[in-house]
C-alpha cells in the first residue's frame, strides 16, 4: 500500500493510478464499517484509496476533537489486510494553511437534526470532502448508510457544484445486539454499552408499527418507550432520505432517524420504512 502525507505526493499517486479508483474519506480509528466500504470499493474499482484526517471543522468548541481516536499504524495494517491500495494521511496544515478561509455551504438540509445540534458540524464536512475529492479526483465516492443525513448532504454538494462522480452506498454495519459500528462506541463504558443496543431497537419498534399502519405518533412513542433507561433522545422522526425533510406518513421512500446519549457519548443510527 502506498503511502502520502501530502498533496503533491496525493496527486502524484492518483494520477498514476489504474481507472476506475474509488475512494473511501474516514476519520480513522477504523472498525468493520469502515474495512466493508473499502471491500465494496475493492469490488467496484481498480484502485482503493482511503483518507484518514481527523478534521477539525466539524468539531464544535466542546466536543470531543482532541479525545477522538487516533491509531494510525493499526488503521495502516488493516486497510492493507482489506485491499486498499493508497492511504493519504495529511496533516491540518496541509490541508488547512495558514490563510485558509473558504468554506462549502449546505443550505438548509444541514440545519435540521443533527446539524442543530451540532451548528457548523456539515459545513466542515463538505468543506473537507470537497477539498478531498478535488486532491483525489476519484470516479467512485463510498460511502456508508449509518451516517445518513451526512452522505445525503454530500450527494446534494456533488450534485450541485457539478463534482465528476458516482456515489457507492453501503449498508449499515452492526454488531450482533443491532449495534451500529461507530468509532465512538469505544467511549461507552460497560453499562452504557449494555444500553446503547436499545437505539436500534427504539428505531424497529416505530418502523414495525409504522409498517403495521399505526400513526407516526404512535410509532414514535413506540420507539421512545423501547430506549432504555439512562439514555437521552435527543430525537427520533420519520424523514424523506434525501431532502431530510420530516414526512407525516411513509407513503413512499422514508428515513427513521434517531440520536442519543449514552452518558456522554452521542451516538446516532437510522432504518429505511417500507411503505
């Protein structure tokens, strides 16, 4: 696997690359998640690239940047061991000198969820994946379904500035107790971790009712009542996948989505409704 710490050698590496070269963004402290897009891009492409960059503009002031994992050389050996072909691992302030002001927009779908509780939080996650896919220049873009509004917003912001790519969506990877995998999950100590199942579980419980044609409100209590003691909602609603917009009824192509705290990790997940 080939390595790059900066944009010259980056650019160096992909275009010398065999076509088509799909690419995967991650933060790191990589998990199963991660190493499934990187198989499908394995499978959709002739070279694998991935990016780890732990970025500091979709971090609000008191969140956890600082604290956020970071394990580069286990991250390096499993990308090798799941068929990655080039890792670019630049540091902030190669991708963020001295001057840097320009910033991607994202309209109102990044207002609602989680960018209000998390203000500016999609903002630095298109200014970085623009910059990233303008430094990659990759034909297919992987990403997953956990991170839902996220990869909506993305599509939206490719779709809009007119980025030459194809999107790869890849289901939801889940522990065994229904689980997503999250970087963030190594934060919840024992009894969070034993509660923090009940997030998926407060989804099915209003999708089951929803597709049992019960109303929203009483699928969503539903989905309230199956979350567990201790934890915080911080919400739960049915939604359009790619406008985000709330939906009364799942008439057609719907979201649930939900947050929650378990203590103080924050921890987010979705299901499709069938209508």
């Amino acid at each position: 696997m080939e390595l790059a710490h900066n944009v010259a050698r980056a650019r160096a590496l992909f275009g010398a690359s065999e076509r088509p070269l799909a690419f995967v963004p991650t933060m790191g402290a990589l998990h199963d998640g991660h190493l499934e897009l990187v198989r499908r891009a394995r499978g959709r492409a002739a070279t694998v690239a991935v990016s780890i960059f732990v970025n500091p503009l979709q971090f609000g002031p008191d969140e956890d940047f600082a604290a956020y994992p970071r394990d580069a050389e286990s991250d390096r050996a499993k990308l090798e061991a799941a068929g990655a072909d080039i890792l670019f691992l630049p540091e902030a302030r190669e991708l963020y000198p001295r001057g840097f002001s320009t910033l991607v927009e994202v309209g109102s779908l990044g207002t609602a969820f989680e960018g209000a509780y998390r203000p500016h939080h999609f903002r630095g996650v298109t200014t970085i994946v623009a910059k990233l896919l303008n430094i990659v220049a990759p034909d297919v873009l992987v990403l997953g379904e956990k991170d839902a509004q996220q990869a909506a917003i993305l599509q939206k912001m490719i779709a809009d500035l007119n980025i030459p790519v194809d999107v790869e969506m890849v289901a939801t990877v889940r522990e065994d107790d229904g689980l997503a995998l999250s970087s963030r999950n190594r934060y919840l100590d024992e009894t969070q971790r034993a509660r923090a199942p009940s997030l998926y579980r407060a989804l099915t419980a209003a999708r089951e009712a929803l597709e049992g044609k019960r109303s929203k409100e009483q699928a969503i209590a539903r989905g309230r009542a199956a979350l567990a003691a201790g934890a915080t909602l911080d919400y739960l609603d049915l939604v359009d996948p790619v406008t985000f917009a709330t939906l009364e009824r799942s008439e057609g192509p719907a979201l649930l989505v939900a947050a929650a705290r378990f203590g103080t990790t924050r921890l987010i997940d979705n299901v499709r409704v069938n209508a």
